[in-house]
C-alpha cells in the first residue's frame, strides 16, 4: 500500500515558516498535481517526502510507515527535477544503472531493469551516449528513465517539463500520462505551474499558497466551485 499521508508537516528554514500545516491524503495509485506560486512550497515539500530535506515538525506515512525520519533510499521514492540532474561523465545507460549499483542488485537484475525502462520512453538507441550529446526533451526522457528503475511505490516530478520548448512539453506531458497509466499503481506527485498540466495530468490538484493548502479537489471542483478568488484566479473559472 504505497498510500501517501502527511500530518500537520511544517517546515521552516531559520526563523522563516515557508510550509505550514499540511494535511494531505493520497491514495495508492493516485495522481496528484501542487500549484502555486513560484515561492509557495511545492518543492520543499517534495523534497520532505523525498528525505532531501528535514521535516521540522508533522509526520510522514509511505504505505502506512512512519518515514518521517526515514533515510532517502529506504523510502520507496524516486524524484526527477527540472534541471534533470543527470552524471555527465556517465552515459545513460551508466546513469540509469548506477543507483541500482548502489542498492547492490544483481547485473541481470540491473540490466533487466534499464532495458525495460529504456524501452518505455523510447531511449533505446541513446543508450551508450554521454548527457551532453541529448536535446533537453532526451535528457529529461532518461531521467524519468532512471527513476524508473528503483520501482519507486511514489513518483515526485518537479516541473519537469519547464525547461522544454512547447511542442516536446505537450508530447512528454502525454508520455507521463501513459507511464502513469502502466505503472498502476504507482503514486505521482507532480508539481507544475501550468494550468494545462495540471487540468491534463491530475486526479487531484492540491492548491497551495503561502506554504498552506488552499484548496483539493479534482480538476473539475476547482475550476467548478473555488473556494477562494485565489483559487478561481489560479484555475481560471471566471466568477
Ligand atoms: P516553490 O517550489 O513553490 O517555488 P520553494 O519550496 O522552492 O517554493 O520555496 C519556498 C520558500 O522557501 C521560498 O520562500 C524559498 O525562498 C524558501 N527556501 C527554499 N529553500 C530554502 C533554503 N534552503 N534556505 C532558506 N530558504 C529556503
Ligand atoms: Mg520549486
């Protein structure tokens, strides 16, 4: 049960609160998108789910687990960023199969895995390059790649798609929707500031403002009944 739940999270750097209070419940499978804002709190709190950053008060559960406290890799997540943050010195194939070289899998296992992953967003033929060689949409193609093969039970995107041009950000929009669709089961978190994407891709879109949770609801209700001008401003139901 990879059901993901935060309790009253806070976050603050310093003296500054920038999360406050955050109830969310996301069930198994689900596929969940956070606007708002630049400044928000959308990557932050991606990064506490992911373990790349402390939670200063509230409590995480993974599939019912405490992972409050949790290391990184025992959480079952696996994070893409904006930037990609792919090895440069690595090929793709040896970005792909370095985490899993970590964990200690089996090459077969290992090898398995990437050609699978590799297979599903079409990469096969890329495989033996160096970062530097791939357009933005490719790049941003292995690094969905390489999370693929933790077999992660929760997916966090963060922005993905923000640093390629309108036509590849339409196109890798559609592939996500697909790899959401074969990997049942698997929850997404998404974090976007395009209202297409959001309308597109979500179950569910968690508004978020000022480090709280404005509003969550299906695309439907918020662009239907907003709870808030905010929200209406955000979604874009005129009223
Ligand atoms: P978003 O992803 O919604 O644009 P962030 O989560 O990146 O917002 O940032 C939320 C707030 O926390 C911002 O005010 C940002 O400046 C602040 N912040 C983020 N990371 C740090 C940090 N490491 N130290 C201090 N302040 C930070
Ligand atoms: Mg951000």
């Amino acid at each position: 049960m990879a059901k993901v739940e935060l309790n009253k999270i806070c976050k603050s750097f310093g003296k500054a609160r920038v999360v406050t209070d955050v109830d969310l419940s996301l069930e198994k499978g689900e596929f969940v998108v956070f606007v708002g804002p630049s400044g928000c709190g959308k990557s932050t709190l991606l990064r506490m789910i992911a373990g790349l950053e402390d939670i200063t008060s509230g409590k995480l559960r993974i599939g019912g687990e405490d992972m409050t406290e949790a290391l990184p890799a025992a959480r079952g997540v696996s994070m893409v960023f904006q930037s990609y943050a792919l090895y440069p010195h690595m090929t793709v194939r040896e970005n792909m199969s370095f985490g899993l070289e970590q964990a200690k899998l089996a090459r077969s296992e290992i090898a398995a895995r990437v050609e699978d992953a590799a297979r599903m967003l079409k990469i096969g033929d890329l495989l033996e390059r160096k970062p530097r060689a791939l357009s933005g949409g490719q790049r941003q193609r292995v690094a969905i790649g390489r999370a693929i093969t933790r077999k992660p039970r929760v997916f966090l995107f963060d922005e993905p798609l923000s640093n390629l041009d309108a036509a590849l950000r339409g196109e890798t929009r559609v592939e996500i929707a697909r790899l959401h669709a074969r990997l049942a089961g698997t929850t997404m978190i998404y974090v976007t500031h395009d209202q297409v994407e959001a309308m597109t891709l979500a179950d569910r879109i968690v508004v978020l403002n000022g480090g709280h949770v404005e509003q969550v609801g299906t695309p439907l209700d918020l662009y239907e009944r907003p709870a808030s001008r905010f929200v209406a401003g955000f979604i874009g139901s005129p009223r």
